[in-house]
C-alpha cells in the first residue's frame, strides 16, 4: 500500500513522470488512479486502472450450464443477481424456454428491490461523505462521521435500506446471490402474506424517502457550486428499454448522443455485434465501446437522461425538475449522485405497483430449458448500467464459450476522459494533496465504477 | 508474534481499531457487512476504523485490533497486503469463502490471465489462489458466499468480548424445514422444473442439494426458496471429522439412502458433477486431501 498520494513511480513514460493514488477508496474493489505528467509538470493523461482479475466468465466453460447462473451470480458482490439473471436469460435465449408469466413478475419485483437496495448501500457509504463533509479531513469523511454528528439523517436512510433488505430476505431469501432465479423462471412463487408483508416495508419508506430525497437536493446544490469544474460528460449515453423507457429487462437497448443527433435503438444482439473491445496493457479492464460511439456512459445517470415515463408519477416529476434546474442534457458529473436517490424512488413506486396489480400468486414457477446446441444473448440493466451475457451451449447443456461485458467496461472510455479533464483542472504539480486526490476520486466515484463486475 | 496491541493504548479498554481488507474477492461479503445497517455503523461509531478501502478515504494498512478479510490471494498485491495484515494486527477474521477455503476463483487451476505489459505496473498472478490462512493467522473463520450479515455482525462482536463467537456445526438440512422420505428418484438435476413442492426435501425431487454435507448458519435460505444448496459454506463438521468422510462420499451415501438407489448408480451421478460439489472449497489443503483420496483421477 502506498503512505502517501504524491508517493512517486519514479518511472518514465510520455518523457514525464506518473503519480500513482493508490488505493482508490469507496469503490467495489482494488484499483488506482495513474496520472501522467509532462516533461513541463503538466497533466498529460489521467487513468482509472483496475488491478485485480478473477475470471469467472472463464470458469463457466465447461460446466452444466444450469449451474452457471449461480456461479456467475459471484461476479459481482453488488450487481450479482443482475448477472445472475444476464446468465439465465442467456441460457433462455439460447433454449428457447419460455418465460411463465408469473416467474416474469417476481423477477421484475426483484429487480426493482435489489436495484433500490444496491443504490441505498451506495448512498450511504459513498454518496454520503462526498456530499456531507467533502472538505473535511479524511479521518471523518466517511459515514460514521457522518452518523456521530447527524445521527437522525443517517438512521433515516438506514430505515429505508433496511425495509428493502428485509422486503428482499422475504421474497428472495438472501440479499447478495440469492439463489431464486433459475433459467426458464424463478425456483418458487412467494405467497400472498409475503407479498402483503413486503408491501407494508415499503409503505412505511414515503416519509424517510421525502427527506432524504430533500436533504440529498441541498447537498448536491452546495455541492455543485464548490466542486463543478466546467467540464461536462460528452459522447453516447445508453441503457436498456422498453419503447424508449429505461426498464431493467428492456428488449431493446437505446443508445443517445449528449449532444445533437439520433438515438439508435438496438436488439441484444446488435449491440453484441456493435461492440469493440480495446484492451490496454495498463489495465486488468478491457475496455468496450460501440461502432460509432466511442464513449458511452451506462448507469443511472443515463436512465435519468432519458426519462422515467408516466408510471411512476413522483419519479417522474422530480427527473423533471432536475431538467429544469440543470438543463438538458443532464451531463453533470455531481447529477449521477441524484440519480441514484431518484431511482430508489422510481423502484419504491413500480414495486409498489407491481404489488398492488399482483394476480394471482402461485402460477407456474419454472419453465425446464431443454437444450440442443445453440447460443444465447441477454442484456440487463443493472444499478450500474448495462449487462451483457453471451452463451454458447452443446446438446447436452454444456457450456462452449462464455462473455461477460459489464458497465464499467462500457464506461471505462468515457471515464477515463473525464478523470483526464478533472486531472488537467486540479492537479497542479506532481504532490497531490488531499483535497485533490479527494477531487479525482469523485470524478470517479460518479460512475459508479465495480472492479470484481468489470473485470469479472 | 505480532508486535502491536492496540486496545487499551488509549486508555480505554474497550475501544478497538477495526479493519476492512479486501483481497480477491467480488464486493459480497462486505455488502453484506454494509447491509448490516444502522448496528454496523453504531458499532464501529463506538470504536476506531483504523482502515477500509469501502468505508474510509485512508490509504495505507494501519496496526488494528481486528482485520475482517475477505478474499483468497491471488496476486502478488494481495499477497503483500496479507503479508502486512499478519505484521500489524491482532485477530483476523476470514469473512466468507473466499477467504476461508480459496473459493470460486480457486474452482480450476490456474488460465492464463490477461496479457499486460511488464513495465505497466499489474501485480502479478500468482501460481494458485491461496486461502488467507495460507499467510495470516486467523482467529476465526467465517464461511459462506457471503455469510449472512448477522453472522458477520455477531462476529465482530465476540471479539469484543460481549458474545461468544457463532459456530453452526449443523449442516443445512438440519436448519431446512423441507422433509425427507425414503423413496426413489427417476433421474437427478441442477434444476428445479416447473418448481418443487412446499415442505418436500429436494433430494427426493432428483435436485442435487449439497444440505446434507454443507456447514449451516445460513438459515437453509436457498432451499427454503426451492434452489439447490451449492455449498457454499463448505463442509460441515462431521465432513471434517475424520479422514472417512468428504463432502463426496457423505453425499453419496446420504442420496443413496433417502433415494432407496444403488450406490454405483449414485457415485457415478455425482462423479459427472463433481466439480460442482467442490466449487467452493477446492484450494483448501484439507479438502484438497480428502478429494484425492476418495475420488480416483480428480
């Protein structure tokens, strides 16, 4: 471990000199932060590196693929159910299993707890700090800090992740990996107590979300103007939808310029075919972008941008406001922090009202894959954006090949962009101190970034 | 030994330095310390975090009284920062799998991994991943894939001397509610159909559940929701007990008398799946020995 953030290489590269922040803090898992200098001391380049690589997409050759799912439910501690259902839609895909339409409506209910709930940890952990104590010494920047000196603010975010996380032990079983989702549906369909149960958890969140949500608008305003350096996110952001609105298990995936053109819409397999991986020698990270769009942002912030439709009315017209106040596009760094509060709430609701259509509970659960060779694609749309699973399985339910594209891949290139025009703005010589380092890692931090999810 | 002692420097006795490390790991297991909620925090509000890459802006490892670590070693970093958890902490805790056996990433051996440049600065992959034990001394061990959140909690908390710390040396059937019979199985699978009957063991719907040799703690949580057990916490007490049991030859003789079958018919059943019994637990030395012994070839 580094002792200190200005702590040198000492090696060259580009005729200059790099500093390393080594480890970046409030993330999933291990990386740094490189920067490169020129000869003169001027920034040349900033970058995100991820320094660890496990391979999961890899073990997954060669195993039954009904097994699959699950293991690949452990790339990611925080995004796993959603590569979870990538691999069993994959798998669907390539069988031809059809869905029961009761297995559909509790992945979907899932799909909006786990994504309220994997935000909320966000929030508190990392969001939190960065908004309530940004200038402050690192010894308290971070949530029990926060807790000792706002404990009623704290505890009022903790009320509503613990309603979601009990809502998910209920219908779920477990909260991280759960096991309920199996390809072709889901192993059980949750009775109406703990359907009735789960509706009351979520009930009781209005208030806490109210505030919060207020609390979370001044903090990102004072926020806004200390921190906003003028550089803004440019190029294509992306998610998955249904006729244009985000929805975690969208058909289609929209792709839209923060500038002026066209959006693109694409199958699940066009954006397969549209994707060009570029590796990089400094990075465990291989970083995807489109044909025709180099940098693409995937993630709240870019469900935001395109809008939560009229289903979830207060969703909807606080993303409104937000247009108002900050203009269109949204394409602010500081705003994927309000997206993440904004999706909590767009979750609350369209669980809710799944809850209350729910007809009737106990349909058939599971549709059994019958296999023959083929191949599969899926895309989920995670808390941090876009999941592509591909699969290739023999006829007898044996996996031949395996990819894995996660969000950080998608957003590497448009990350690191930024980071390099945050760099350019704030660093100013080779010693980085602390407010500067903590400047950098929250252009990193507004992505979202999990290295275990990327690198797989 | 280990030089620093840390609780009581400041005067207080109670006060503790509490660390996070991740090692190769997905994120699970700290999501599932997070999502322990307001208890966490109060917790460590009451003591000192004396280092988390999750939690905490400080970068470097700092002398601490209790080190939650989760993840195998993999690489020649992780290696390093194992190294220096065993020089400057007191009670390590190996939360989750990963950490107490090698888990998933130690499922096969070792692929090649990405090529990188040399000069780029990539910490280098080691032969095999390791279990943190290989390197660190560990006070306590914690498995599962992640363990449950109270579990973690209760943990931690022992060491701070108000509890003693959790041990399940149960399997997952005896916390299952689902009832076994003895009655034959047509054929086996990794997959439920259209769905398993409420109360009804999964054994005796041909589902390969791993309850019976799998350690419990974990509340049954995926068979109580109709989904295999795939072992995740590694074996139960009586698996370790002796060098006659394994997490294969328990198994084998446990379906073979709920399902009324052969033996042969049911070793030759699970052999083809073996892989899948040890996901979780392949790089452990212990386990590693009993595999080789029971299973001629693995």
């Amino acid at each position: 471990m580094s002792n200190d953030v200005s702590n040198l290489e000492g090696s060259e590269e580009l005729g200059g000199q790099k500093v390393r922040l080594y480890p970046v803090t409030r993330i999933q898992g291990r990386a740094d932060i490189e920067i490169i200098f020129t000869p003169y001391h001027e920034v040349s380049e900033a970058r995100f590196r991820a320094l660890e690589v496990r391979g999961l997409d890899r073990l997954a050759v060669g195993m039954p693929a009904l097994r699959v799912p699950q293991v690949l439910s452990r790339i990611c501690g925080s995004c796993g159910p959603f590569h979870q259902l990538a691999s069993c839609m994959a798998l669907e895909n390539a069988t031809g299993a059809v869905l029961p339409a009761a297995a559909g409506t509790v992945r979907e209910l899932l799909c909006w707890l786990w994504l309220a709930h994997s935000h909320l940890l966000s929030i508190i952990y990392t969001v939190l700090p960065d908004l309530a104590l940004p200038m402050s010494d690192m010894a308290v920047r971070n949530i029990t800090g926060i807790y000792m000196v706002e404990q009623e603010a704290v505890s009022r975010l903790f009320r509503i992740q613990a309603a979601f996380a009990e809502a998910l032990g209920t219908v779920a079983g477990t909260l991280v990996h759960p096991a309920m989702v199996v390809p072709g549906g889901v192993s059980s369909i949750p009775d109406v107590r703990t359907l009735s149960h789960t509706a009351e958890l979520l009930e009781g969140c209005e208030d806490d979300l109210r505030e919060t949500l207020r609390l979370l608008e001044m903090l990102i305003k004072r926020d806004a103007q200390m921190t906003f350096t003028g550089t803004t996110l440019e190029g294509h952001y992306m998610a998955a939808t249904v006729e244009g609105v985000p929805f975690p298990l969208g058909d289609e995936v929209t792709v839209k310029p923060f500038g002026e053109g066209e959006p693109v819409v694409l199958s699940h397999r066009q954006l397969l075919d549209g994707m060009v991986e570029a590796p990089v020698q400094w990075s465990y990270l291989v970083p995807v972008s489109l044909k025709g769009a180099d940098h693409l942002l995937t993630g709240p912030l870019s469900r935001m941008n395109m809008g939560y439709g009229p289903d979830t009315k207060w969703a909807d017209l606080e993303c409104n406001k937000c247009v108002e106040q900050w203009g269109r596009p949204l394409d602010r760094e500081f705003l994927a922090y309000m997206a993440l509060m904004l999706e909590v709430i767009r979750a609350w609701e369209k669980s809710r009202l799944l809850l209350e259509e729910w007809s009737p509970a106990g349909g058939v659960a599971c549709a059994a894959p019958e296999f023959s060779a083929a191949s599969g694609v899926s895309v989920v749309d995670s808390p941090r954006g876009v999941i592509l699973h591909s699969v290739s399985v023999d006829g007898s339910g044996i996996v031949e090949a395996y990819k894995v594209v996660s969000p950080l891949q998608f957003n590497c290139p448009m990350m690191n962009r930024h980071l390099s025009g945050i760099a350019r703005k704030v660093v100013t010589g080779i010693e980085i101190t602390d407010a500067v380092a903590q400047r950098l890692q929250f252009a990193v931090r507004a992505f979202n970034p999990c290295v275990p999810c990327g690198t797989h | 030994m280990r030089p620093w002692c840390l609780q009581g420097s400041t005067g207080d006795e109670r006060l503790m330095y509490i660390a996070t490390v991740a090692l190769c790991a997905c994120g699970g297991c700290h999501n599932s310390l997070l999502a322990a909620g307001e208890p966490f925090v109060s917790l460590l509000s009451e003591h000192t975090i004396s280092f988390s890459s999750y939690l905490f802006d400080r970068r470097t490892i700092s002398p601490s009284d209790v080190v939650l670590a989760t993840g195998g070693i993999r690489n020649h970093e992780e290696l390093e920062i194992a190294r220096e958890i065993e020089r400057t902490s007191r009670k390590v805790i190996a939360v989750g799998s990963c950490a107490v056996y090698g888990g998933l990433p130690g499922a096969r051996d070792r692929e090649e991994p990405p090529a990188v440049s040399e000069g780029a600065g990539l910490p280098e992959m080691l032969e095999n991943v390791m279990p943190l034990d290989s390197i660190v001394g560990v006070e306590l061990y914690l498995p599962g894939c992640p363990p449950p959140p109270g579990l973690i909690l209760e943990s931690l908390k022992s060491l701070e001397g108000r509890y003693e710390p959790p041990h399940f040396d149960g399997t997952v059937c005896s916390e299952c509610p689902r009832t076994v019979e003895v009655k034959p199985v047509k054929s086996w699978s990794l997959h439920p159909g259209c769905g398993v009957p409420e109360g009804s063991c999964l054994l005796n719907h041909g589902l390969l559940c791993l309850g019976p040799v799998t350690r419990g703690g974990c509340l049954a949580a995926c068979p109580l929701e109709g989904s295999i057990c795939i072992g995740c916490r590694g074996p139960s007490d009586m698996v370790l007990s002796s060098q006659l049991h394994s997490m294969y030859s328990d198994m084998v003789k446990y379906v073979t008398l709920s399902t009324a079958s052969r033996r042969e018919k049911v070793e030759k059943k699970l052999s083809a799946v073996l892989e899948t019994i040890y996901l979780f637990t392949r790089r452990d030395p212990v386990i590693r020995a009993k595999v080789k012994e029971r299973v001629p070839g693995e």
